[in-house]
C-alpha cells in the first residue's frame, strides 16, 4: 500500500510495519523497524486506508490526547474502528503522532447546507478539512436528503442527522424560504406543505399528520415557535406571514408522539417566551438562542423580548435540554459600520444570554445556521465575545457538540471503546484556541483522511 503524507507538515510521520495483507496474529513477530515514510505535495488528493478496520489494527505512539479538560501523553490502539489502550501482540502498523494535540472531531449542530447534491462533494471536503465531522441539518427536503444517499454516513465522509420538514402553522416560518425557492426554480408547489414543512394548526391536524410525517423516516422532529406570546394575534395577522410558527399548546403532544417513536425534537425558537414555551414543553433541544438575528427587522432596540432569566436556565439545566447557539450572524455585522450599534447590542444580549446559561449549567452545542459557515465561522464569533475560556470553548466543539447530535454513538471523546474519529493539532488548542486551525492529520472511522484538497 502507498501511503501518502501532507508535505507540509513534515514533523508528522507516519512508520508502517508489515503493511502486506497479513492479520494482527500472522506479523506479531514482525516489529516495525526499517520503516519508510514519503511525503507529496499538499494538493494532492486521497484517502490513505490505514488500518481501515477490517481486521487491521494501528498504534498511535506520541500523541497527547484531550481528556476532559487536559491533555494527556499515551498510546492508543485503534482496532476494529475503536480506541484500546493495550494491543496484544505487534500491531500491524504504527503512526507517530510526534508530540501533536489530539481532539475529537468539531460538530456543527444547526446547518441546513447539506442537502441537494449539486455542490455536495466540494461541502464535505470542506466540512472535513475544517474538522468538522458531525453536522446536524434541522430542516430539509426529503428528496434532497434522498439523493445524498452513499455521500454521507459513510467512513471517508461526515455524519449528518435530518429532521425533514419541520412542523409549524398555516403560513409559517419556513414558508418564505420555499416561496424564494419556487421564485429561483429550486423547489416546486409540491415541495412545501406536507415536505418542506408540515402545516399543522390544531391536535386534529397532527393526529391526522402524524403517520405520514413518521412515514419519512426523520432521525428527529422540528418544531417552530416564532413570537408564540402572539400566537393568537399572528395568525389572523397576514403581515405575519412567515413570521408565526406552531400553536406553542400543541408542542407537549408531539413530544409526546416524538419520544413515543424514539424520536427528539428540536424548536426553533426567536423570543425568550419561545424559549419557555419550548423547555416546558418539554423539547430535547433549542435549535436557537433567544435573539440571534435580533428582531424581525434584525435590528435590536429592545433586548427584553430575548433576554433569558435565571429560572429559565434552571429549567432546561433540570431537563438537560441542549441549547444550539446560531449566533455568528452577529459578527458580520462591521462593529465600526453602519449597523454597529445592532452589532454591540446583539453582542451584549448574546453575551448576558450565554452567560446566564452557563451558570446554570445548560448544555450547549455550537451550531450557525449559516449557509456558507460549517460553525468555524461560529466558534470565531463565540471566542470574541469573551464568555468561554480557550478550554471551554475547545469542550464545547469537540466534545459536548457532537455528543449533542449523537448522543448514542462514543463520540465526543477519546477512550477505551471510543470512535476512532480524531483531528491531531500541531500546537496545543488550550492555550491558544487558533491551535484549532491547525490540523494536520484527520482520522474517522479508523480510516487516515489526507491531504483534502
Ligand atoms: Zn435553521
């Protein structure tokens, strides 16, 4: 087997025993000694399969590994796609992490990018170059998620979870975004009520609903709650045409009807009333925090409506809801522009929220929601704001956030038993949180990813 490294980063090695097809009993006697390393230009594209699994094993020798909140020095065995901390025997192949930082792979938690495949190839190559192999789309097409079968949920690509068409009100948030796609030629008629979204204004309605919306098989539900201390007054309000979501009273019942399926479900919320109305319903996760585009001029001369108290924050703590942040829409607003003072009340507001959040101990997940961000963007714009120290900020990417989209799997961290899904940094991340740019070596599923283009 060739093996190819990134030239540009020369202090990683990779040394190879008995690569041949051998199994791990068959080259226990055969150490790796007088072993070759090569080096190609870093445009070069592939997908070294090293120890892919399949009855092969590796040892990963001079790494320090994220543990918690340090890192530390040990070797790891990756084995049937897993982390071991003993090998018995000689391993059929050894890599030499010289000295790196090794991190669970960054999760984006709210991204509806992954979706129809014209560009989708480009995206994952950027999503895995970034470090980001866990991504979590609250809304798409059925369709679309139809024809990325076979480019993701694979070993080589990233995970996604889809929740489908969210659940809203006659002429609900999302029905703009499918008005603007009928007007470009993206969508038809057809793809709004009943796939894009579900149109649902009372229990009648999603009683009726809710065999076909389960019919689509989605790995969770999306609810939207938009201003739903108007709910009354929205509704009869055509201005508020894309600017209303689901009745809040009906929220309880598909929860229920959700976690009756093994089903979560996550609320898209605007207000901090949205914010309640979702954790007293008893919803697993808030796809937005209270305010993060400001109101719906996204201007922000009021904070009130948005800005969470003490007791909201002991109520989803109690509930172990996870909160997705969105907030990086703040940061391309130019602090010394024209939307400045936009700029500094939205940071204050998301300042006081995640504050008030953390002290209460809710977990939280990184998400954007932007189209062109894979919450790279988004992490940037958290650090500004001075909240989260390097550390923390490093725990919540790499460790809450995917566990946050998959709490099932053994991601998020690196143990025994754990995925062997990993990013080694050249320098160390909780120091300095740029150390996150820094990757120089990818692995998932136990595969090595190299040199993406
Ligand atoms: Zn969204």
């Amino acid at each position: 087997m060739k093996v190819l490294l990134a030239g540009h980063f020369a202090a990683l090695r990779l040394i190879f025993g008995a690569l041949g097809a051998l199994s791990a009993t068959a080259c226990a006697r055969s150490a790796p000694d007088g072993a070759t390393s090569a080096a190609v230009p870093a445009t070069a594209v592939s997908t070294a399969r090293v120890s892919a699994g399949a009855g092969r094993n590796l040892a990963l020798v001079n790494g320090r590994w994220l543990v918690g909140d340090r890192f530390v020095s040990v070797t790891r065995y990756v084995v049937d796609g897993t982390l071991r901390d003993r090998f018995r025997g000689a391993p059929d192949s050894t890599l030499d992490l010289n000295g790196g930082f090794v991190v669970p792979p960054f999760g984006e938690a709210h991204n509806h990018n992954v979706e129809a495949p014209a560009r989708v190839d480009a995206l994952i190559a950027r999503y895995l170059r970034d470090g980001v192999f866990y991504v979590e789309n609250p809304n798409v097409l059925p369709r679309s998620r139809t024809a990325l079968a076979g480019k993701v949920n694979t070993p080589t690509s990233i995970d996604v979870i889809f929740a489908n068409g969210g659940l809203t009100g006659s002429g609900g948030h999302p029905i703009g975004v499918v008005r603007r796609n009928i007007a470009h030629g993206g969508m038809t008629a057809e793809d709004g009520d009943g796939q894009f979204y579900w149109e649902i204004d009372n229990a009648g309605d999603l009683a009726r609903r809710w065999p076909a919306i389960l019919a689509q098989h989605p790995d969770f539900i999306k609810v939207y709650l938009l201003y739903s201390e108007e709910y009354e007054r929205r509704r009869a309000d055509t201005a508020a045409v894309g600017w209303r979501g689901l009745n809040p009273a009906l929220v309880s019942d598909v929860v229920r009807r959700a976690h009756a399926a093994s089903l979560r479900v996550a609320a898209h919320v605007e207000t901090a009333a949205d914010f309640r109305a979702a954790i007293a319903a008893g919803v697993d996760q808030v796809a937005h925090m209270p305010g993060f585009r400001g109101d719906e001029r996204v201007q922000l001369p009021d904070p009130a409506p948005y800005t969470l108290t003490d007791a909201d924050a002991r109520n989803a703590a109690r509930r172990r809801v996870v909160v997705v942040t969105t907030l990086g829409g703040a940061g391309e607003l130019d602090p010394a522009g024209a939307d400045s003072l936009t700029r500094r009340a939205l940071d204050a507001l998301h300042r006081r929220n995640l504050s008030t959040l953390r002290r209460a101990g809710v977990r939280l997940a990184v998400g954007s929601d932007t189209y062109r961000d894979d919450s790279k963007a988004e992490v940037r714009y958290l650090h500004s704001l001075g909240v989260f120290s390097d550390t923390a900020l490093v725990q919540l990417w790499s460790q809450e956030t995917p566990r946050a989209i998959f709490p099932g799997r053994a991601v998020g961290r690196l143990g025994v038993g754990d995925e062997a899904s990993f990013l080694v940094l050249a320098c160390d991340p909780l120091a300095r949180f740029a150390c996150t740019d820094s990757i120089r070596w990818r692995m998932k599923d136990g595969r090595l990813l190299s040199a993406l283009p």
